[in-house]
C-alpha cells in the first residue's frame, strides 16, 4: 500500500495527539506537589481515629504509646491500610513530662526499655516522630540513642520540630535513618482563620520545595477543615503518606540516608 506524503503527516499527528493523550496525565503526576498530613496525638479514641482514616486520600496516623487505645487504633489503622507512626513523647523544655516520655536524666537502659514498650503499644509502626521535646531533641546523646534503635529497626523519623534548636535530622544522617522534617502545623492555633491560612502556606511550600509535612491535630476545626479541603485540593498538588516522600520517585525529600527499609536518595532542607 502506498501512502501519499500527506498521508503520513495526518498519520503521524494523530500518533502524537495519542502519544500527548497518554503521557498528559504521568507528566502532571510527575510535575503535581506534595502535600503529607500527619494527625498527632491519636490513640484516645477510636471513633475519632476512624474519622482520621475516612478523611479524602492519605492520611498517616501518629499514636501516642500510653493512650488508652493506642493498640486498637494502630490495628485498625493497619488493617485499613493507613500508615501508622510512633508518636513518641520526649522532654520539653517547659511543659511537664508524663508516663512514657523519654528524658534525658534516664538511664541508657530505662531509655532503651521504655522505647521498646512504646513501639510494642504501637504495632505495625513504620516511622516514629516526636510529641513535644523541644529539650530532648536539643540533645545529640539521646538522639544518638534514640537513632540507633530506629535504625536497627528499619523505622524513619519525623521531625516534629518543637523547637528551631533541634539536631534530630543531622543525627538521623550520621545514623542512616531516613527523615524528614514538619514543615507546618495546621492548628497551633486551633481557629478556622488560623487554620486555614496555615493549610495554605503548607501548599505553597510544597509547590516551592516539591513536597511537604503538614502536623495536624484531632480538633474538631481542624478535622472538619481537612474533610473539605481535600475534596477540593488545587490540580497542581498530589497528597501522598508521608512514607511515600521516602521513596526512590520523591529525590528530594531526603539527605542521602541508607537503611534497609528505604534506598539512598537526597533531601532538600
């Protein structure tokens, strides 16, 4: 058969217009931001777990060890399917620390030990970040410590960051753990205009660098907030689990860290 010249110009326009068809939505995939939500503060209730996980799209949960239902919600949150992390309490600087927190007059075996129990309240963790300790994440010796029991375990570490003093992510680096680091709090100020001006400022980071870490808390404002924001989240801006900014498709997400859970990769901070 032979084809006339123009013949094969329509031909070949109609296998780019294919082509662009096909490769339009991978490359605004590819090209979209990343925006990761973590609610601190959960293990409480059940109930308010549950409505955590019905929120649109993917959404980490962060138990407190010591919470009456800490286990229960972190089964629960498994078997859904829904990322659970370790939210370990440790020192602050002002605030009173309660059972299970991690400080930095305990022994190196009372440390170790009251770690362990927290992840044993907390199965199925795959990360771990920290509830307060704006004095303990100061400190490179109990980050040293806190670090090597993460890496042995294949976890990564969020960095709440309670303080602007904290040295969690360079000590994280030395011990190959991969990390990242909060980037906004939706509700440090629990208020609809607060919070909604923080929701924003999370997207327009996350449009700057790429990705970013968003902390929430399991206060009614904020909840309600998320439930509709979600559904109407900007074209340009994918929400992910935080664990997925971890992975080899996210480049920019992490120093360059090694552990056996997660391949090198880099991290912008």
């Amino acid at each position: 058969m032979i084809v006339s010249t123009a013949g094969h110009t329509a031909l070949a326009k109609t296998y780019a217009c294919i082509l662009t068809a096909l490769l339009l939505p991978w490359t605004q995939t590819a090209a979209a931001a990343n925006l990761a939500i973590v609610v601190d503060d959960l293990g409480y209730s059940v109930r308010q777990s549950e409505r955590v996980m019905a929120l649109p799209g993917p959404v980490t949960l962060a138990i407190l060890p010591f919470a009456p239902k800490a286990t229960e919600v972190a089964q629960r949150a498994h078997a859904a399917g829904t990322d659970v992390i370790l939210h370990q309490p440790m020192e602050a600087q002002t605030a009173k620390h309660t059972h299970g927190t991690l400080t930095l007059t305990m022994t190196p075996g009372r440390f170790l030990e009251l770690f362990a129990n927290a992840l044993q309240r907390v199965p199925n963790a795959i990360g771990v970040n920290n509830h307060t300790g704006s004095l303990l994440t100061q400190h490179a010796e109990p980050m040293h410590r806190l670090m090597a029991q993460i890496s042995a375990r294949g976890l990564f570490f969020l960095d709440s960051r309670t303080t602007h003093k904290t040295v969690a992510m360079d000590i994280a680096q030395q011990w190959q753990v991969p990390a990242l680091k909060r980037d906004v709090f939706l509700d440090h100020e629990p208020s609809p205009a607060a919070v909604s001006r923080e929701y924003q400022r999370a997207l327009r980071i996350a449009r700057k660098q790429g990705h970013a870490v968003l902390i929430a808390h399991p206060y009614e404002v904020s909840l309600s907030f998320l439930q509709s924001a979600l559904q109407q989240l900007p074209a340009d801006v994918r929400l992910v689990a935080v664990s997925d900014l971890l992975r080899p498709q996210h480049p920019t997400t992490l120093a360059r860290l090694e552990s056996p859970a997660f391949p090198r990769i880099s991290h912008v901070q």
